[in-house]
C-alpha cells in the first residue's frame, strides 16, 4: 500500500497551478524543472504528492513561474500606462512594433499580464538564445492553441507557419496579437526570419517585439538604418534613417517597425510607487529613491516585507533597512 503524504494546503495550490501551466502552455514537467531551476525529481515529487516541501522551497517556485502564470499585481506607474497604451494602439492597427527599456522598468510583467486580458493575443517568452526559427514557431502555435497531430513528433517550420497563419486569419475580427518578449536574447538569425512571420501576417497581426533598449541597436545594424530621437509633443519620437548607401533585404522590414521607448525610474516615480504600496513615512520613501533604481527590486523588498509580517503603512527606517 503506497504511503500517503500530507501536504500543505500551499502546496496543494501551487501543484494545482502547475498542472493548469502545463495543460494551457502544453508544457512538460522537464520544462517546468528548467525554468524554475529545480531538479526534474523535485518538480515530479511536488506533481504526484510524493514529498511535503518547505513553504520557502514553494515560494521559489512560485516566483520563478509567476511571468508564465500572470499573477502579477501590478501598480499603475507611469512607465505601466504608457507600455498598456502602446499595446493596445498595437492590438487594434495590427502593426508592427518593438519596445524598449532599460531593465526592471516593468516590461515583461506588463505585457504579460495585458496578453492575459485580452482576447487573441498570445505571448511568448524568449528564454534561452539556442531557440531555432522552427523551435520558435511550434512554442507560437501551441501558445495559440493551434491543433498539430499528436502523433507527430516533428514539424516543418512551413507546416507550423501555416497553421499560425490559418489561426490569425480565423482571429482577424478580434485584432490578434503576438507579444515577443525578451527579445535580446536570441540570436540576430531569429530577428531575421521575423520578416517571414511578418509579411505572412501583415494587416492581420499585431506583432511587438519586446526587449532592452540594445535590440533597437540590433534590427538597426541588421537593416543598415539607425534609430533617432526627436521631441515632440508628447515626449520623444523614433525614427529609422539609413546609415548606408544601399539598402538589403531587411531595410524596408525593419522601417516599417514603430519604436517606442520607455523611460527610465525617476525619484518621482519610486515616490508613487511606494504611496500606491501604503507607505507614508518619509523617511522610508527617501530611503527608497536612494536605493531602488527599478521596479524589479522594489517589488521583491515589498514581497520580503510581507513574508515577514511588516506593515507597509508603519514600516520604519530600520525595518526597511533589513528588506
């Protein structure tokens, strides 16, 4: 008779948050092990109940999926707003577009949790610089829902760019949208096969391209064009020129891509993030704007502070000295 393990109620949530990952994304347990940097063992021992884990060793988990699962509690900063309208002015021209910022200024979390909330708009998370064209293409067409043969055990990159365009054409009332993310890891060969994807799709499919503010320097170079700034109303505009004499396949591709820029975390803006948190003392803001130069690390201090039981609203210098 095989022993029953008891588990924590924590722990019973999370597996069940793991089992609902893996059947939407169609994801496998030794994925699951990969991202979250855990043994493929221990992620099949939290799976099938077969070991009670520390509430630490579940929260490490949980972190570390949060970006596949969407459960991020966002704060409506001014660099939130501005990347929510520029997805959304995206989603209904059904252009083309990258977004760039410095790291920690809340891209990923945003774009994440609008694909969440919108219909037909799909995102894809570039985790590691080794993904192909093809592999590329089968992560897109299964985070679309895409049908493929179980039977088969490989596909051609034309066979999967088929069935994603089939996809978009059956979503095209809903204005359907890709979400790249993480962009500046893969490799200059990928960025060039988005040119593929893109006249394929084009006037159907919203495609925004996410990363550092490097890529921009990248699909530049790629195209023989730069990317200048100029002031305008609102702020700063993009725009591509040629740097060079003649032009190559890639230049009117990557002229047609609309960039936007998101600014970086100023005092101001770790202030209203620290009023939207209920914290009052100005000690501690201050503190605060000495220290956090992206939201990244101010959500993880707030997240320490609630582990360990401290009030936000009556938090001290010296408790926010230890977060």
């Amino acid at each position: 008779m095989e022993k029953t393990i008891e588990i924590s109620a924590k722990q019973a949530l999370l597996r069940d948050r793991l089992m609902l990952l893996m059947e939407k994304k169609n994801m496998k347990p030794a994925e699951i092990a990969r991202i979250s940097g855990r043994s493929e063992g221990t992620v099949s021992e939290l799976l099938r109940n077969k070991k009670a884990f520390s509430d630490k060793l579940l929260q490490v988990v949980h972190e570390s999926l949060k970006d596949y699962m969407g459960e991020e509690n966002l704060v409506a900063t001014r660099q939130y707003n501005k990347m929510w309208n520029i997805a959304q002015a995206g989603k209904k021209m059904s252009d083309m577009r990258l977004v760039v910022g410095n790291t920690g200024v809340g891209k990923s979390v945003v774009f994440k949790k609008f694909a969440e909330e919108s219909e037909s708009c799909w995102y894809i998370k570039i985790d590691r610089k080794e993904i192909t064209w093809n592999r590329f293409l089968l992560e897109v067409a299964t985070e679309m829902g895409v049908r493929l043969p179980r039977k088969r055990k490989r596909f051609t990159s034309s066979m999967l760019l088929d069935a994603i365009i089939q996809m978009v054409e059956e979503k095209a009332e809903t204005n359907p949208m890709l979400i790249i993310d993480e962009s500046e890891v893969a490799r200059v060969s990928l960025f060039k096969e988005f040119k593929n994807l893109r006249t394929a799709t084009e006037g159907l499919l919203c495609i925004t391209i996410v990363g550092i503010t490097e890529v921009m320097e990248r699909v530049g170079k790629m195209a023989g064009l730069e990317c200048r700034a100029y002031e305008g109303a609102n702020g700063y505009v993009y725009r591509w020129y040629p740097v060079k004499e003649n032009s190559n396949q890639y230049t009117t591709f990557a002229r047609r891509i609309s960039v936007f820029r998101i600014d970086n975390i100023s005092s101001e803006d770790i202030a209203a993030f620290c009023n939207d948190k209920g914290i009052v003392n100005n000690q501690v803001i201050a503190l605060a704007q000495a220290r956090w130069w992206n939201y990244e690390e101010a959500d993880r201090a707030i997240k320490r502070a609630d582990r360990m039981g401290i009030d936000l609203s009556r938090i001290t210098p010296g408790e926010f000295e230890v977060l």
